[in-house]
C-alpha cells in the first residue's frame, strides 16, 4: 500500500513539474498524463555521476531541480565541459531517437531531481499520439532556432544580466557562507562558463574584472567568492 502511495505521489510530481520543461509545455493535460506514465523519477546526490561517455544510452533526462554538469574525458583524464544544465533543461542534447553511445558524461553538481523517459517508451508513445509529436517537433525547432542566434543577440546589459543570473544560481545551489562572503567551489575556467552561459570568454571577462575592481566578488579556476551579494544583485536589476 505505501509503495502505491509512493508511486501515485512520485507521477504527481512529474505531471505538476512537466510545464517547467520546454519539450513538454505546450501539451494538454491527456498527453501530459501520457508522459507521466513512461517517465521515471530519479534522485542524483552531488557528484554523482549519471551517465558516462560511451555507455548505453537508455534515456533522455530532464532536470526537475537541480544542476547538471555534461562533460568529455580526454586520454590524459583532463575534463572539458560542454554545458552547464538547469531546471527544464533535456539531456543528452542529441540522439533522442537513437540508440547511439551517450556522447559524453553527466554528473550532478548538486542534488537533483530528474526525470528519466526511456526512449523506446518515448517512441512509442509519440506513434499512438501524432500529436505530441508534431508539439515536439515544434518545440526543437524553436530550440534550434534559439541557438542559432545565442550569441548574435546577447550584447551589453543582457550579457551582463544573463552571467551575473547565472552566478547568483550557482550561489544559491552550490554557495556556502563563510562570514559575510559566499563560496562557490565550481572548477572550470571562463572560457567554459562562458559556453554554459552561451556568449563569450571576453564579455565573461570584463563583467569579472568590472566586479573585482568594486569589490563585489573574486574569482579563479576553482572558485568564485561573492563579497557583497546585494551589490550584485544590484548590478542584475
């Protein structure tokens, strides 16, 4: 019986969590229901890996809450960051309908809830139903298109704006207070913030230094420390 429980309280939560994903947003509650039945929730604590590079992939995954880091290993075992992923976003980003490797690794930087649709289920669902198809469709086109003008349209205050949002999230997830200042242990570099992001290194860096110069936060390869968090949460609004 708590089992049950368990389980009809788990598809609550997804069914209530789907408007939060984009791929999902513009379906009805039928076909909302639908998902919910195939979709699988799981728990990752920090630092656990999800997937690895090369494994068999059997889902996609979709973050409830949290934050996603997916990642490439070289031979040396250096790491390279391909994204930085938040609450709605859907990964692995290509090979919804194949049964191709995982591309790369994905581990949670901070405890996170997602949902898991295995992809055969996922298939199968989108041929009895043409029209969440057809909304899918639409959805990745919409993507594709977002993508295609990330880094033509962000300029000036919406750059700052879009890093500096971004910061104060990862404070949020990742932040620890030590006195009047917050840790954020996050090792990668400003170039691989900058493709989380999606802009570039070079307006990653001079929002940095601006912030340094005034003493709102410092930064390194390992680490970003908020000096004043209202100031830089001043400098967003």
């Amino acid at each position: 019986m708590q089992n049950h429980e368990k389980e009809t309280a788990a598809l609550v939560d997804i069914r209530r969590d789907l408007h939060l994903i984009p791929l999902f947003r513009d379906l009805n509650e039928e076909e909302k229901n639908l998902v919910a039945q195939i979709a699988i929730p799981r728990e990752f604590r920090r630092k656990q890996i999800i997937f690895i590079e090369g494994g068999d992939k059997k889902a996609i995954f979709f973050i409830q809450d949290g934050l996603v880091k997916t990642f490439k290993t070289d031979v040396d075992g250096n790491e390279q960051i391909i994204s930085i992923l938040q609450t709605g976003d859907m990964f692995p980003h290509t090979g919804m309908f194949n049964q191709d490797p995982y591309p790369a690794s994905a581990e949670a930087l901070v405890d996170s809830r997602l949902i898991a649709i295995p992809i055969r289920a996922f298939e199968q669902l989108i041929l009895d139903m043409p029209t969440i198809a057809m909304k899918v469709i639409h959805v990745l086109e919409a993507k594709i298109l977002e993508l295609q003008h990330t880094l033509q349209h962000f300029k000036g205050h919406d750059v700052n704006d879009r890093i500096i949002s971004f910061i104060l999230k990862l404070a949020d997830q990742l932040g620890e207070r030590k006195g009047d200042a917050i840790h954020i242990e996050l090792p990668v570099t400003n170039q691989e913030l900058a493709n989380a992001i999606g802009t570039t290194r070079e307006s990653v860096n001079r929002l940095l230094n601006q912030l340094k110069k005034q003493n709102i936060l410092q930064s390194s390869r390992s680490e970003i420390v908020i000096l004043d968090i209202e100031a830089l949460q001043s400098w967003r609004a």
